[in-house]
C-alpha cells in the first residue's frame, strides 16, 4: 500500500497519487487531470476512473483484472498480505469454529446473523424445497456416465430456468428469494446424482429430517440395501468445509456469476456461468488436480524435490497444484484451518493416507525453495480440501463439485448485491492489436 501522503510516480504519463487530498492527478500530454480516491470500510483505497475515457481518450488496461476493482461489496473482505479472510465482519476462523454452513449462507445472503426464528425459517424453507422435478432427473439420465459431474452440474442448473420460467425479467424480491431457496435446497441433490450412477447405484431421495450436510452424506452414500448412519465427525468436516468456501470475493467464479447477471440473466444461468468458471484447473478445478498430483508423486516414489523442481522449470509445463494465489501473498487462512482439519479428521477416523505425507513433506519443501518463497506462493484452499474430502469417502471427480456446493451462497450473495445496487452490464474495453482497415478482395484474386 502507498503510504498516507506519499507520491507515486509512473511513466509515460506522471501519475501523482495525493492521497492526503483524497484526489489522484494525472498529467497526459501536458494536461492535469484529477480523479476522486475512494476508501473502503477496510481503508483499502482505489482511483475512480469511471470518467477517465470521457475527460481523457484514454482507458487503462490490466490482464487479469490483477490491479482492478470491478465493484464495491460489503460482503467479504479479504487482506492477502496479512492472510485476513472476513465474511461481513465475521471472521473466517469464528465461522468455522462456532457457525453452520447454513447459518453462514444466511449471513452472506441476507447481511447478517440470523436470530433462532429467522433461522429456523430459512433451514425449514430448504429442507421443504430439496427435491427435484422428475423431469429433470430425464435430463440428467442422457449424461453419459463418465460425463464429469461438474458438466452435469453446470447444464442442470442451468435446465433450472427451464423449469421455473419466472426466473427470466425482473423478479419480485418474494420470487428472487424463491429461487434463492431453490437453488440452496436443490443444489445438493442434483450434485449426488453423478456419483450415484457412476456407481451404478440408483439416486436417493433427500431425507427432510435430516441436516444440510447429513442429508447431503445421505443422498451420496446410503444404498436401498442398508441404512446409512451419518458419522457426526464426517458430517462436521463437511459443514466446515463448506464455511471455508462458501464466499471470497471477487475471484473468477464470483466475477463471472457478477457478469452474466449484469446483463439482467436470470439467477441460474448465472450461476450455472460460476460452476463452468470454477470447474478450471487454476481455480475450484485445483482441488481435484492435487490429489492426482499427490497420487503421481506416491507413484513416482515420493521424491517431491523432482516435482519442486519440474514446477520451477518454465520448461515443464508443470504446476505445483494448490499452491499461489492471485490475491494471498501470505498463508491462505482457510489452508491453515484445512490442514488441522485434516489432520484432525483423519485421526477420529483411524485413516493413515500416505498422501497427507507427501502433501505435508511437499509444503515443507516448497516453503523453504527460494522460488516460492520469491513468488510468496503458500498453500491454498485446494491444497489440504481434497485429502479431507477423500477421507469422507467422497471421489476426486466429486471435489469441485464440493467446491460449487460451498461457494453457491457466495455467488447467490454476490448476485444478489449486484442487481440490488442496479449496477450496469459488466462490458470492458480492450486495445486492439489487429489489421489496420483494408479492403475486401475477392476469391478469385486472392495469391
Ligand atoms: C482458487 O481468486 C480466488 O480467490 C480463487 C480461490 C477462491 O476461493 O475462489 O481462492 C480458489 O482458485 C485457489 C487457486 C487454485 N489454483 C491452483 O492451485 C493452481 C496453481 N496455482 C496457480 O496456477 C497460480 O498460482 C494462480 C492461478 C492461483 C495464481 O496465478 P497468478 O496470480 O496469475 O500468478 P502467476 O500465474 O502470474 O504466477 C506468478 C509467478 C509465475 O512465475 P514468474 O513468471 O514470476 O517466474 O509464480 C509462478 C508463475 O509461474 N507460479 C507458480 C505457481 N503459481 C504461480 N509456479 C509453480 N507452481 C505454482 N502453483
């Protein structure tokens, strides 16, 4: 951060940032320009350059949006040079400790904690809306069965709009809150379904007795043949878990479901746009690419300097998986909290899995390289959920899709932001690169 009265000078143009005056200068071409600095309730400060292109011709450009604000939110802030995780306020370490997965997509939905009553309404709502319309159950038996359950997840919740048509123009908020509920109760059911049938097992039903993540265990593990007794310890991991993800800001998830929903989409074809975000290797996508490398390091004898060293060689192609972060130039809080989760989960559940080793030996390692230590690439969320997840029973191919289950009342809450602060279209503008104009020529006369 600049501090508070420095100057900060950049070429080609001069770029004077008073912050004392609340206003950055800008000269271009021999012309002062100034431009208001906002500040959040977090003292993070940004340039307002929403009139730049009209005072000055110019626009700024940033791949990857790693210097941009694309919005104001109050609903998480994040500090990734000190590690600082807060849901409204809330610390990430409180809500994990003291909160539900529920209770916490209340907070982030509706802004604050709820009392007992409001609770009670909110959880009776989704327990009373789990179930989904056989119809789509049709959709879904045209997958095939190696289909990758995020794809199937993306295109069922995407079908949602088919089968609640309200959900297109503008929607009372009676109705938004609705399909909010909808998309909280529906989501678990239908992430269930790819497991079921990769295992050839038929589809369970939601159990409206049961608790969000029990029911959601339930659905994924208990077969017609026998009844299935949820371990508290797993079903306690998973509500933590979940808590971990359900919300960090404006990462490429969030910012796509933000941008689909600028253009007035409706809510589940906005989120279905997060799942498809998510399911990318360098994003939710990691979780599952962890495992698999933490598998092939196993297979490969465990050496983990060779797979150091292969992630610092440009040439390779390769990536430490779970490891960097776009916004964390510090310990991700959530991989501290995994990795005693883990540790934790694995002892009450008497599992020794040789690959928390290796994870445990590989993070020793690369915390002690120069070249991470250089890059400030930590452990992130990715690196430690897939080792829980697996001890949970739960597949490799399922672990973005637990990911998407735990970040649904973010992108929801996100959304939901948005469209109240009637924020306009997201359309950036780009510097084009291309041919300069030419004329046509036909066919026949091209060489
Ligand atoms: C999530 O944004 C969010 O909030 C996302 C998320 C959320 O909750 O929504 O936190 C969830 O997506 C976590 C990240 C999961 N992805 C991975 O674990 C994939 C592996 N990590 C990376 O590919 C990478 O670190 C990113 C994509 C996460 C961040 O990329 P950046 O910020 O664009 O960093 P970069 O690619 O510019 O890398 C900077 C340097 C480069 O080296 P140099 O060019 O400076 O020499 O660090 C190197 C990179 O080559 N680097 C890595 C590395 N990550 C970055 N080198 C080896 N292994 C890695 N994992």
């Amino acid at each position: 951060m600049t501090p508070i009265g420095s100057a900060l000078s950049l070429t080609p143009f001069n770029f004077i940032l008073i912050s004392m005056s609340q206003i950055a200068e800008l000269t271009l071409d021999g012309k002062k320009y100034e431009f208001p600095i906002i500040e959040g309730s977090e003292q993070e400060k940004a340039i307002d350059i929403s009139k730049l292109r009209d005072q000055t011709g110019y626009i700024t450009i940033d791949s990857g949006y790693k210097n941009t604000g694309a919005t104001k939110s109050a609903i998480t802030f994040l500090d990734g040079e000190e590690g600082i995780l807060n849901y409204r306020g809330y610390s990430i370490e409180d809500l994990a400790e003291k909160s539900s997965f529920l209770e916490v997509a209340y907070l982030l939905i509706y802004g604050e904690l709820p009392t007992e009553k409001q609770f009670a309404e909110f959880e009776h709502e989704i327990r009373t809306h789990t179930l989904v319309n056989e119809d789509m159950r049709k959709i879904f038996e045209g997958f095939p069965v190696n289909a990758h359950p995020m794809g199937v997840l993306s295109s069922l919740v995407s079908a949602m709009s088919a089968f609640y048509p309200d959900a297109n123009g503008q929607n009372s908020e009676e109705a938004t809150q609705l399909h909010i509920i909808r998309l909280l109760a529906k989501l678990p059911t239908i992430a269930t379904w790819s497991y079921k049938k990769s295992q050839g097992h038929p589809v369970n039903y939601p159990q409206n007795d049961l608790d969000y993540c029990s029911n959601f265990l339930n659905m994924m593990f208990s077969l017609p043949v026998a009844k299935y007794n949820v371990d508290p310890v797993v079903s306690a991991a998973l509500n933590k878990l979940l808590i971990l993800h359900a919300d960090h800001e404006q990462n490429c998830s969030t910012s796509t479901v933000r941008l689909v929903g600028s253009s007035h989409a409706n809510i589940f074809s906005s989120i279905s746009s997060g799942i498809s975000a998510l399911w990318g290797p360098l994003h939710g996508g990691a979780n599952q690419e962890v495992i698999e490398m933490l598998e092939a390091i196993k297979a490969d004898g465990g050496d983990t300097q060779k797979y150091i060293n292969m992630a610092k060689d440009k040439s390779s192609g390769f990536r430490l998986f779970g490891f960097g972060h776009r916004v964390y130039k510090n310990f991700d809080p959530r991989a501290r909290i995994i990795k005693k989760a883990a540790d934790d989960v694995l002892n009450k559940l008497g599992i020794n899995d040789p690959v928390l080793e290796i994870a445990q030996k590989l993070e020793k390692a690369a915390l002690e390289d120069e070249y991470f230590v250089q890059r400030k690439l930590y452990p992130n969320v990715d690196f430690y959920s897939g080792i829980i997840y697996r001890a949970l029973g739960i597949p490799t191919n399922m672990f973005t899709v637990m990911f998407a289950i735990g970040r649904l009342p973010g992108w929801i809450a996100q959304w939901k932001e948005m469209r109240e602060n009637k924020e306009p279209i997201g359309r950036p503008r780009q510097i084009y690169t291309g041919a300069p104009k030419r004329d046509f020529v036909l066919m026949s006369e091209r060489k």
